[in-house]
C-alpha cells in the first residue's frame, strides 16, 4: 500500500463507519445521474458531427471549384470549427470518465481493511451494508438489499446511448473511414473522410470500450456482494449452529450483453451494405481474437485462486481474480498460502468451531469455497475446489 486509505474525494476516512457510509451515500446520489446521463452521450455526438461538418468544410477548401479567397475561409472555418469540436469531445469524454472512476471509488470506499476497522457510530438502518448488518436479525432483509442494487447497476445506463448513440457513431465513421480508405474523387476528398472518420469513430469506439469495461466492473461488483452476502449468512450459520445458505449463482452481466449485441448488430449491418471481403476478414479476426482471450481467461479462473473481498486502495473494485494458491496438509494445519510462500490462513487439525468451512458456492464453470475463522474468511475459487484433496475433508454439507 502507498500510503493511508483516504475518501475518493482526498478526505481522510472520518472516525466512525457511519459518517463514511453518510458520505459515500451523498456521493453516489450526485454521480449516478451524471453517469447515465444522456445529455452527455448527446453533447458527445453532437461534437462528433460538428467536427465531421468541418471535415467537409475542409474538403471543398481543398477543392478547385471556389476562388482562392473562399478556399481559404473555408480552411480556416474547417480548422477553426475542427479545434472546437476537439475541444469539446476532449472535456466531455474526461469528465464521463472522471465520473465514473469517482463512482467506482466511492462504490468500494467502505470494502478497506481500514474503512471495516473503524467504530459504527449511530449508522443510518437504511445505509448500513451487509458487513455492518452481520450480527443482526435481519442481515437477510440488508443482504437482500444490497444484491438487489449492486444488481441493479448492471442496467443503469443509458438505452439510448447504448442502442443508438454509440452505433450511430461507429456506422457513420466506419462508413466514412471506407470512403477515405476507397479514395473517391479525390485525395482531398479522402483526406476530408479520413478527418471525418476519425471525429466519429474514435470518440463512439472509446466510449463502447469504456461502457463495455464498466460493465464488467459492476458485474465484478455485483458478484463480489452476492458472495460476500453468501459469506455472512454462512458465518451466522456457524454461530448459531443453523443450517448453511444455499449456494448462489452470479448474474449474468446484462448490459455487457446488451453492448456486445449491438455492436455486433451494427458490424453486421456494415458488412452487409459494404459487402467488402476486408470488413469480413477483419470482423472474424475480431472475433477470433476475443474467443482468444475469453479461453485464456477461462482456463486462468479454473486454476486455484484467491478471491480478494475487499479493495486494497479505497478507489478500485476488487479484481475477480486474486494471486493463485496452494493448500497443503503435513500431518498438522491446513495452510493456504500464495504461490510466492505468503501464508494466507492456518486452520487448526479438525477444524474447531472458530475456524471452519464458511460456505461454498459456484460460479461460471468454477467453485468457491470460504474458509477461515468466522471473522476473517479466506474465499478460495477453481474448478473442482470442492474436491481438492485437503479441502474435500472440510467442505462438506452441514
């Protein structure tokens, strides 16, 4: 760690968890409009099309048929207006940017050892978090609570960007990028498609990526609360010697789909008015590459692995997969320790009451199981971890 935990906002961490809990709810009660907002996904096409409106400006500066007088005030309003939509383009994807990481931070702000370290204080009912809520009677209804929201964040954004203003930039600049690249009429022409192409592809691409990346973290998110929620109810089995939670399974990520779907949706509908065999080798190319990654992906979440609950640095969501381990039994403790020899948990021969088998779940093709002392649970994720051959002596139904 750098250095101490502090708020996203630079604040040092107030005293009790119920302050942090009041901020952190003030916070994301101003950010989340502004991260769904269409006004913003409308400002950033319309700065698209103005510059796309210079690029033609451009092109008759660039031609013959105007004095040379005109040709000039044509370049010069192309360049001028051309700054301005930069410009504009610049501010509007750093501020939606901004936003969003803000957001994430302040949605982790209280998943810090620090942050879980500090006093409760007098915490709002309706603001505490499961961890808060995990010695009292209605830790279900707050659970329940807390999924349902961390849920609901995979399909807080905007339909219309998704379905219209994101695809409308990538058509409109990827039909302008053949243009540039079919040099018709001319290589001013070109030039002035290219300029054209460049104001609405990359703003739509950045913005389908950095949509489709904040997807996956909010799946990450959601996932993380739904095992977490698994966590607690088991941890209260063990105390009170009830019977253990059913397993839970993930949600899908919705809204990653929905990006997924559309932009595939518009590719095909460039392939199939282009009908260009280059727009088909590129798309199966594409396509290749991230059935690639999701293999690599799949094969590495397989493996025996940690799953970190909580943010080591107060402002980025847990990763889905932590550093790979090893779980050893020589006669005397089960010790889980990183591949690099850092012991992560020791449990006793037997596994005594204060230090037992949580829970266990499973997840997209893998298992998770939780394991430790009742209050600091280590979260181990596989394939076939259920059937590990130290840990199948301890994860059995009780």
């Amino acid at each position: 760690m750098s250095g101490p935990i502090t708020l996203p906002d630079g604040q040092p961490l107030p005293s009790t968890r119920a302050e942090l809990l009041e901020a952190r709810h003030a916070a994301l009660a101003g950010l989340s409009p502004r991260v769904a907002s269409v006004r913003a996904g409308l400002a950033q096409l319309g700065w698209s099309l103005l510059g796309a409106a210079a690029a033609g400006l451009l092109a008759a500066g660039l031609g013959d048929g105007a004095s040379a007088w005109v040709r000039i005030l044509l370049v010069g309003a192309a360049v001028a207006l051309g700054a301005i939509a930069s410009g504009g383009l610049v501010t509007v994807l750093r501020g939606r940017a901004q936003d969003r990481r803000a957001a994430r931070a302040w949605s982790v702000a209280d998943r810090t050892e620090p942050a879980r370290a500090l006093a409760p204080g007098p915490i709002d009912t309706e603001l505490r978090t499961p961890y808060d809520a995990r010695d009292d009677p209605d830790l279900d209804r707050v659970a329940s609570g807390a999924a349902t929201a961390a849920h609901a964040g995979l399909y807080r954004f905007s339909v219309l960007e998704l379905t219209l203003l994101v695809p409308a930039g990538l058509v409109l600049g990827l039909v302008a990028a053949l243009a540039a690249l079919s040099g018709v009429d001319s290589p001013a022409t070109s030039a002035a498609a290219a300029a054209a192409a460049a104001f609405l592809l990359v703003p739509a691409a950045v913005t389908g990526v950095l949509l489709t990346r904040e997807a996956g973290m909010r799946q990450r998110l959601a996932t993380l609360v739904s095992l977490e929620n698994q966590v607690l109810r088991a941890r209260r089995a063990v105390i009170t010697a009830a019977e253990p939670p059913s397993p839970v399974r993930p949600v899908l990520p919705g809204a990653f789909v929905v990006v997924v779907v559309v932009l595939g949706l518009a590719v095909l509908a460039i392939r199939i008015a282009s009908s260009s065999p280059p727009a088909l080798v590129v798309t199966l190319a594409v396509l290749a590459a991230l059935g690639l990654l999701a293999a690599v992906r799949l094969v590495r979440a397989r493996r025996l692995h940690l799953v970190p609950l909580l943010s080591g640095d107060g402002r980025t969501i847990p990763p889905a997969r932590g550093p790979a381990v090893s779980v050893a039994q020589d006669g005397g403790p089960v010790i889980v320790r990183t591949r690099d020899g850092r012991v992560l948990l020791e449990l006793p021969p037997g596994a005594a009451t204060d230090a037992v088998v949580l829970g266990r779940t499973r997840g997209p093709f893998v298992g998770v199981v939780a394991l430790g002392t009742v209050d600091e649970p280590v979260v181990l994720a596989g394939s076939g971890v259920e059937r590990h051959p130290v840990l199948s002596a301890l994860v059995q139904p009780r």
